[in-house]
C-alpha cells in the first residue's frame, strides 16, 4: 500500500512539473506571437533597432536613403520581415580566406 502510494505521489510530481512546463510554453507562446497580415510578418522600428543592435536614428537614416523598405502607418513605422531578411541576405559578405 505505502508502495502505491508513493509511486502515486511520483506521478503527481511528474504531472505537476509537466502542466508547469507547458504553462510557460504558452506564456512565451503568447507573449512572442505576431500574426500574419497577408501572409507576412511585420517587426516594429523597436524590435528592428534591438534585433540589429542599432540605434532608431540609423535605421531612420536607412529609410531616407532608401537602403530599407518600410510601412508609415500612423506616425508607427513597420518593416516587413521578409524585406529584413534580403536586406541582410544582399549584405552578407562571404569569406574568401581558404586558410588563417
């Protein structure tokens, strides 16, 4: 009996700890979501900044010199994901040194 017992006091150990992890899975779920608009992600001047590691101002001064395409919607302005990616994909710089 004190062997079912505990064997069943293990499994409410494991059922917490699995409910637990799956709590927080969900949060970050919810918290990290962006919906898609036509199919496409769109990332706020913000998160640009932050994700690139550079200043708002310089990604202002990308989309004066027309280095970034970008949405103006209301004063907020949106880049879409996709326009993000080429950008980095056209400056990518491949090594050309066979050996150090």
């Amino acid at each position: 009996m004190a062997d079912k017992h505990k064997e069943q006091g293990q499994n409410l150990m494991e059922l917490s700890t699995t409910v637990e992890a799956m709590s927080k899975l969900i949060i970050d779920i919810a918290q990290n979501n962006r919906p898609l608009l036509g199919g496409e992600h769109y990332i706020s001047d913000a998160e640009l900044s932050a994700i690139l590691k550079i200043s708002r101002r310089t990604l202002q001064q990308w989309r004066t010199d027309g280095v970034i395409s970008f949405i103006m919607l209301g004063g907020k302005v949106l880049y879409k994901e996709s326009d993000v990616q080429g950008l980095l994909d056209t400056s990518y710089m491949k090594s050309f040194a066979t050996t150090i």
